[in-house]
C-alpha cells in the first residue's frame, strides 16, 4: 500500500507530462473526453513505474516545451496520445 504523498507525487508528474505533451487534464476532464476514474488510473499506473528518476529529469529538462510524445518508457503515453487525437 502507499499513502495520499504518493499519490500526490505522481499525480503531480502526470500533470506536468500531459502539460509536456499538450494535453490540459482538467480540460479533458471538463469536456468529459476523460473521467475521473480514467485520471486516477492514470496516477496509479504512474505509481507502479520503476522510471520515476527519469521522469523527473525528462519533465525538468523540457519545462515550459511542448513535445509531440511522451517517452518511450511512459506507462500512460496511450492515454495522453488518445487524448490528443479527440
């Protein structure tokens, strides 16, 4: 089990990767093209990666750009590229 800092941790790298690859996850979910269940899915498949170091260093490195993708490695690049193709 992990506990809500977690949570938090990885919810914070999900945004910054959606706002990396131009997906604004709170747009998404007010459009309804994503639900909060698919969101939490999205943190807890982010909780369960073993790449979180590169993440971090990825997200720092292109601050402030917009990417076409996410990293190979991204357990929700299906995810962000579904929700940039809607």
């Amino acid at each position: 089990m992990f506990g809500f800092q977690k949570f938090d941790d990885h919810s914070t790298l999900v945004n910054k990767m959606g706002d990396t690859v131009g997906v604004d996850l709170v747009e998404e979910l007010q459009r309804g093209t994503l639900t909060p269940s698919d969101l939490r899915g999205a943190v807890l498949r982010c909780v369960g990666c073993r790449e979180t170091g590169k993440c971090r260093q990825f997200l720092a490195e292109h601050a402030g750009e917009t990417l076409d993708h996410t990293p190979s490695y991204c357990r929700n690049a299906d995810t962000f590229e579904a929700l940039k193709g809607e």
